[in-house]
C-alpha cells in the first residue's frame, strides 16, 4: 500500500508496560500541525487487547519469545504501512512471579537464565532481522535518521559493575548491548541513515523494578512518563553517526 500521512510511522514495542506505554500515548499526540497530518503509532500487545484506542494508534499482537509471531506481526503491519521512521523495543525481563534475580551463583536456574536471554537480548535481534524493511523505506524529508533503539539498563555495563549479583539480567543486558554493537555495524554497511543505539532508561516505577525501589534515593525513581519524554528527546536528537550508542536518558554515554 501506499503511505499517505506526512508525520513519522513509529512501532512500539511492548506497549502495554510501563515505558513503553507512556511512550505511545506521548507519540499519538505529537507532531500534529495545521500543515502535516501528524504521526501514525503502531505498538504490540502480548495477550489482551488493551483499551487505549486512538486515531492514529494500531494495536498488533506479537509475543516477542516467539520468532513466528516476531513475523506475523511484520505481515500484519505490511497491510498498513511501507515504512517505519522509528522502531522502539520497551520489553524487558528483570524477575518473573516464580524468581527473583540472583544474589549468588547458587541460585542460578537454567530455565530463568535462559528466558533472561531469550527476551532481553534475542528478541531485539529477531525483530531487527524482520523489521529492517521497513526502516529501508524510512522516510528522508529531513536530516534526521531512521532508529532503531532497545531499553537496556546500566547493569549491563561491564565495566560499571561493582556491586556483582543479577546474573542472569546482568548478562542478558551486556549480551543485547553486544548485539546491537554488531547490529550497527552491519546496517552501516546495508542500510543508510540509521541509527541503532542502546537506552539505559533510569529507575522507572513500574512492575519490572517494583520489588528493588526501596533502594533508590529520593529524587532518582521516575515516571513512566518522564522516563519516556527523556527517552523521546534523546532519540530525536540522535545522528546516524551516533549508531552503535549506549545512551542514558539523559543522552550520556555509558561506558560497555
């Protein structure tokens, strides 16, 4: 099909959490002017439809541990749209209802650490693998790049750990940052203008960091929508030379 809207075509990737959320309802309203039509949003959902509904805002179901589903999703959006100018991948693992991070060696589980894996540093390269179409056909009406960025956190940092521990989120999180180096590097060779980087979105209050935010000093546990607007504005600011970034949401760099 042919796209007829003149604003950005974003896809958000786990839209029903916390970030992610917050970052499609700051999406649908931005842009909008008397001379463009504003932007299209596209955001997936795991299980349940949710109940926010907007003009500009399509609903696609993708489980994100599923490849087949990673690809259905990308069919279901060919219906819709050529292109997309920015693909955001909000989903995260950190403890799940049964397990809760590892403070020691004795505690590490095979399944957990293998579902750490499979969503938090996988998923990112299944969905770069079927997505990249579309961000070939990114729009170019401005000097601005095509992005493609991942939620990380600083404890993936290698060389920031201190304090041990969180093995399995730990890894997984280091595991998506190299992925996603090498995912730069690549795309600089087959795609033009695209910015792949890596998000470290501060201490958010939602459910994946609920049971840790006793330890977080007054003043540095966020909003979802603040983190989000942070986020937001870091990554308009971004330049295809910035692709293969570690970026807080402040736009700092965070060493690997």
């Amino acid at each position: 099909m042919t796209d007829t809207t003149t604003g950005k075509t974003y896809l958000i990737i786990g839209g029903t959490g916390g970030i992610g959320r917050a970052m499609v309802e700051q999406l649908i309203n931005s842009e909008k002017s008397s001379e463009t039509d504003g932007p299209r949003v596209f955001a997936t959902y795991h299980r349940n439809v949710p109940d926010f509904a907007a003009d500009n805002l399509y609903w696609i179901p993708m489980n994100i541990c599923d490849e087949q589903s990673i690809q259905q999703a990308a069919d279901v959006l060919k219906q819709q749209t050529a292109h997309i100018d920015w693909v955001v991948n909000c989903a995260g693992l950190l403890h799940t209802d049964a397990q809760q991070p590892e403070k020691a060696l004795r505690q590490i589980e095979t399944a957990f650490f293998l579902q750490n894996m499979q969503v938090n540093a996988l998923a990112s390269l299944l969905i770069a693998k079927h997505f990249k179409p579309f961000l070939a056909n990114a729009q170019r009406t401005t000097n601005k790049p095509a992005v493609f960025a991942t939620i990380s956190a600083r404890v993936g940092s290698i060389s920031d750990n201190q304090l041990g521990g969180w093995y399995s989120y730990r890894m997984s999180k280091a595991a998506l940052n190299m992925g996603m180096k090498n995912l730069s590097i690549e795309w600089a060779r087959s795609l033009k203008d695209v910015c792949v980087v890596v998000m470290q979105p501060g201490t958010v209050n939602t459910q994946l960091s609920a049971p840790f935010q006793g330890n977080v000093a007054d003043g540095h546990l966020f909003s979802p929508a603040y983190s989000a607007e942070c986020l937001l504005e870091v990554l308009n600011g971004m330049t295809a030379a910035q692709s293969g970034s570690f970026v807080d949401w402040a736009g700092e760099s965070i060493p690997w």
